[in-house]
C-alpha cells in the first residue's frame, strides 16, 4: 500500500529547501543562507529545525490548505448575496454595505461587499484610465463664511404615487464650504423665484445670514429648465433681496467652480433615491420631513469635516430683521400712480385711499410686493398704502383735480359722480376688501 503523501511547493519554497539542506548537511553557514534567502540568522535557525523535524513541510506555511480566521461562513455569504439581489441591487458598494451592517447585522468590509457585487453582475468596476487631477479650491475657513447654493432636478420618488407630469422634481441644497455639510436641503415644484426665496426664509431664520452664497453665473440655472416657470428676473430679485440683507452674491463662471455643491447633488442622486425607497418615501412632504429629521444629521456626521476655525460666522437675525424679512423677500416690482390714482398690476387694478400715512402725487413711483403668504402691498418710501381692488378695469382713466393724497382728508373737493371712492358705497353694494397701510 503507498502511503506516500503528495506536497505541493510553490519555486519559492522550494529554492529554500534546497538551501536549508545544504546548511544542514554543512556546506554552508547560517550567516550564507541567511544572505542567500533574505531572512535574519534567528530566522534561519528557526527554519532549519523545523527542516529537521518536519522534512520538506518545515518550509511550508502552517496555515496553508487551513480556512483563515475572517473566512465568513458559507451560510452568511448566500444571505447576504440574497439581500444584494432582492434589495440593493442598484446600490454602490458603500451604501450596500452600510445597510447589509445597520439592517441586517452582516458585518463585512466594503471590498468584499464589491467583490460580491461585480461577481453577482450587479456592479460594473470602472476602467481605470489617466487619472485626471483637479485641483480643488481651499476650502473657507469658518462655517457660515460661504453657502454654496443649487437646485437638481431629478427623478427622486422614482415615479412612486407621482403624476406623469411630476417625474422630475426639484432639490433645492444649500452646502457649508467649510465643513462641506448640508445646511439644508428642500423639496420643491421648481427653482422659481418663490421657491428659492421660501428656502433662504426657513435658512435665515433658523441659522442667521451668512456672510457669502455661491451659485450659477446670471438666470440660466432658474429659466432653462421646463420646470422652471417663473420670471425671467428671477436673479435680479435675488441679488435685490441679499444686497438688502447684507449677504454676498458670488456667481460662478462654470459648475466645477461650485463643484462641492455639484458633487453633493450627485452623491444625493445615488445615495438619497435608495434611502427613500427603503423609507417608503413618495411625497415631497414627507420627503422634506425625512430629509430634516433623520437624513441630514446622518450625513452630516458621516461626511463632514471640521472647519479649520470653530467660529460661526452667521449672523442671527434680531427682531427688527425678522419683522422685515417678509418684505424683503417678496416679488416686487415698481409701477406709477396714473391720473385717477389707480394702479395698473398684471391686469388688475387697484385703487388709492383718499387718505395715506405719506403723500401721494400723480405718476409717483410705487412698488408692489408679492408676499410669500399672497398678500399683496404697494409701498412708497417704506410705507405702505392704503388701497382696494377694483372689480372691472375703468371705462376711462379720469383727470381728478385733487393735487395729492395725504394724511388728512381734502376740503372742499367732492370726488366725481364716476370715480370709485364714489362708486363703492352706491345701491348698498358690498365694499371691497382694504388694504390699509398699517
């Protein structure tokens, strides 16, 4: 019976056999085999007394043909390829391997999670071809120094309970240069003027005015969009509002020079569409709420760095500034006092008050404001005028001999039988709405 056993040796091992044997049989010293392997004299010593008591396998590894320590068990790797399959076959690497750990208690290393991945025909490796160096833009040094602002547009619900029309929806993301943190981050229909504008109201009042917002060079960002239904001045009444509030505008000449806002949409492309869907998440409400309550935190405490000071350089509003922060982030527009003291806005008319708190002349300047919460107010020399809309346009504009409308109510002048002061208290009709200057 041959109860031989067959060795396998790799060329490496073998040459070290053959040396060890030659020190064993004297034809060299410790100091000439230890030359020729590369290993310490101790080491060799070692060697050969395994060579002696072991033979040939006193060369080779003891733990070779054994399962390694980490190996992880048959029966954990088919669950986890499972999982891939049913629920993170979309997934990066990373992120699956995040939740493989936080759902489902696998813990495994984000290559073997790849390996697994590429191996289930679930993630393609990219070619690596010349690496392209870009040279970032030192980051600011205090948190609050400079917000970089951008809106994406994307198919984030994935078409879940969302009208056909509504694929795409609107992410309007703030990111800190400093720390490289989402400061916030809101769902909208578009990037339209009131939108962009109800986004910086919840961010000034919440964490103050930073010193510095960093986005796209003129309007193209706001208007070329399908979704983008708003006015073509959108930018003008933007740079009007912050130059109001003492906030900087700095336009970029190109996306990559924002690029830490324009990475950020693309990581949350990847990485916030599957997180959603594992929330079951298919309304911009409750998008919103998931993005404040449990996302941003997250992330923020996964992937920001620490500024290089630990000043915050907002600036907090005080009561004054939040009393007038809904002016100043209204729409306006300006328009003039025609001769019967009405005033021509988007096809309604709106008439002037007998008395004011300022006075008003003919064809005086007047700025209507479009408030947030629908009011509408048209103001002059920072006060507000007393008013009422008309129900029908005027036959014809009239020439009222009244000089100008003041705090007190004019003598001796009686209105003409036509005009609406007059107008509105005839046959007991119903007074329309006022709009006082208070």
């Amino acid at each position: 019976m041959n109860n031989k056993q067959l060795i396998t040796m790799t060329s490496k091992e073998a040459i070290r056999y053959d040396i060890i044997k030659e020190l064993i049989s004297g034809k060299i010293n410790g100091t000439d085999a230890s030359k020729k392997i590369g290993l310490s004299v101790r080491q060799i010593k070692r060697i050969k007394a395994k060579v002696i008591k072991l033979k040939v396998k006193g060369v080779i590894h003891g733990n070779r043909g054994k399962n390694g320590n980490r190996k992880i068990n048959k029966i954990t790797v088919e669950k986890a390829k499972k999982i891939l399959h049913d629920k993170y076959y979309d997934f990066n690497p990373l992120l699956a391997q995040e939740h493989l750990l936080n759902d489902n208690n696998i813990k495994v290393s984000r290559e073997t999670v790849r390996q697994w991945m590429i191996n289930e025909n679930l993630w393609r490796p990219k070619r690596k071809g010349a690496i392209k160096k870009h040279v970032w833009r030192e980051r600011k040094d205090n948190y609050g120094e400079m917000q970089q602002f951008d809106g994406s547009y994307h198919n984030w619900f994935e078409g879940r309970n969302v009208k056909e029309l509504d694929k795409e929806q609107c992410l309007l993301l703030s990111v800190d240069d400093a720390k490289g943190t989402i400061t916030q981050a809101e769902f909208a229909k578009n990037e339209g003027v009131e939108a962009v504008f109800r986004f910086w109201d919840g961010y000034f009042k919440e964490k103050g005015l930073p010193i510095s917002i960093y986005l796209d060079k003129f309007s193209t960002y706001k208007v070329n969009h399908k979704n983008a239904v708003d006015n073509e001045k959108l930018m003008t009444q933007f740079e009007r509002a912050m130059n109001q509030l003492n906030v900087r505008v700095i336009h970029a000449n190109s996306p990559q020079a924002k690029g830490r806002v324009e990475k950020m949409n693309g990581t949350l492309q990847r990485r916030l569409v599957k997180e959603m869907r594992l929330a079951n998440i298919n309304t911009i409400t409750g998008a919103n709420n998931y993005l404040r309550e449990i996302f941003i935190p997250k992330f923020n405490n996964q992937f920001g760095v620490v500024a290089k000071k630990k000043t915050n350089l907002h600036r907090k509003l005080d009561e004054k500034q939040t009393s007038e922060l809904k002016r100043i982030l209204s729409i306006q527009s300006e328009r003039s006092v025609k001769n019967d003291y009405t005033i021509r806005f988007k096809n309604n008319y709106y008439q002037l008050r007998e008395m004011q708190p300022i006075t008003v002349c003919k064809r005086d300047k007047v700025i209507i404001e479009e408030h947030l919460n629908g009011d509408l107010k048209i103001a002059m020399r920072d006060k507000y005028l007393n008013y009422f809309k008309l129900s029908d346009r005027p036959k014809k504009e009239i020439e009222i001999k009244l000089i100008a409308l003041t705090k007190t109510k004019p003598v001796n002048w009686v209105p003409p039988f036509n005009h609406p002061w007059r107008k509105q208290f005839l046959n007991n009709k119903k007074q329309p709405v006022e709009t006082t200057g208070k």
